[in-house]
C-alpha cells in the first residue's frame, strides 16, 4: 500500500515537472517571431520578447528604400530670328543684338556656343565675296560675335556665370562659347540671361550686293 501511494506521489510530481517544462518552453521564448518584407528573407530580424506579461515584443525591418525621380528640363528662349545690321558704311561698326534666356534644373548647369555656318558674312549673289578680317581678298573688314551675361535670375548659392565671349572676329565655323553656368537656373523671359552681340565693319572696296550669314546657338546641359 505504501509502495503504491509513494509511486502516485511520484506520479504527480513528474506530471508537474513536466507542466512547468511545457510552460516555460512554450511562454519563455526570446524569439517569438519575425520581421521582414513578404517574399524575401533579406530583411528578417527577430522579434524580441522580454519574457515577462504583460511585457514586451520587439521587431525591426532596416534598410527600406524611399526613391523618387525629377524629369529633366532644359531650355532656350531668343528674342529675336535674325539680326539687322542695316546698311554697312565704311569704317563704320554696325552692331546688332539678340537676347537669350536659358532654364534648366541641369545639377552643373549649361553651355551656349554660336557657330557661324558659313565662317562670315557671304554675298548672296557671290559665295566667294565675303565680309571679315581676312586679308587674302585684298580688303580688311571685320565680322565679330560678343557675349555679356546679364542679371543673374538662379536663387540657388554658388551660381556663377562665366565665359563671356569678348569680341572675337569669326573667320571659319568654329563654336564660340558665349556662356557657361555651373548650378540649375530658371526660366525667366523678363530677365534675359545673356546678350548675344553681331558686329560687322566694311571696307571702301567692299564689293555692293547684300550680305547673310546664318548662326546656330546650341545649349547643352551639364549634368
């Protein structure tokens, strides 16, 4: 009867070890879970229980990405589709203008280059007669392009504009830089950013007819 009663006490006693066994694994757990982003595991962490009630639990997902996109823009506004340097006298300077505004959110600016097509001011009723300080012909004229830059209209700090082009004679179809920024600038047509200077000289023995050239700016930006 003893041995009997004494293997019930037993019993009962493992029943209850194994009931706090139980509890503890099932309650006791550091990791109850985890944190992540739904079809990859490269953001799991863990989520952390303090082991107490009410308690606590904790998980973080690190590393999530936030992106967005601002389209480029970029442009170029002349006042004007040609120049008028009137009737040339000689000796005399005759000068024309053209104002350009540039807009752009390129992060390192623009460039504008004007190329003349045909090297200087050609007769229309002769290509081979042509105004600039070429003396090859004989005669000593002058055909010149000038750039200032004017108002700065950027907000942004550190905007510069450089690259002014002094008077300088156009003899061939080289690209002359007339202005260079080096920040994002907008457009504002009440504010030109730079003007753009044609000036032509004849000679005594500048051979009469009418005279044409055709200039092409081009912008490029500079990201």
């Amino acid at each position: 009867m003893l041995k009997t009663k004494t293997k019930k006490i037993l019993a009962l006693v493992s029943v209850f070890a194994m009931a706090g066994t139980t509890f503890m694994t099932t309650y006791a757990a550091t990791n109850i879970g985890t944190a992540g982003v739904t079809g990859t595991g490269a953001f799991d962490s863990n989520v952390v229980w303090d082991d107490t009630f009410p308690g606590t639990a904790t998980g973080t997902v690190s590393g999530i990405t936030v992106t967005a996109q601002v389209l480029p823009t970029l442009n170029m506004s002349l006042s004007a589709s040609s120049v008028d340097l009137g009737t040339l006298l000689a000796g005399t300077t005759s000068s024309g203008t053209i104002d350009i505004e540039v807009g752009t959110n390129a992060a390192n600016g623009v460039s504008i280059t004007a190329t003349s097509s045909s090297g200087w001011l050609t007769n229309t009723s002769d290509n081979a007669l042509q105004i600039n300080n070429l003396t090859t012909d004989g005669i000593a004229e002058s055909y010149t392009f000038e750039s200032t830059a004017n108002a700065i209209d950027s907000t942004i700090s550190g905007f510069t504009t450089t690259g002014d082009l002094a008077s300088t004679e156009v003899n061939d179809t080289t690209s002359h830089t007339i202005y260079t920024t080096n920040k994002p600038e907008r457009l504002d047509n009440t504010v030109a950013d730079l003007t753009f200077k044609v000036s032509a000289t004849s000679d005594a023995q500048t051979a009469a007819w009418n005279y044409q050239d055709t200039i092409t700016f081009t912008v490029t930006w500079n990201f």
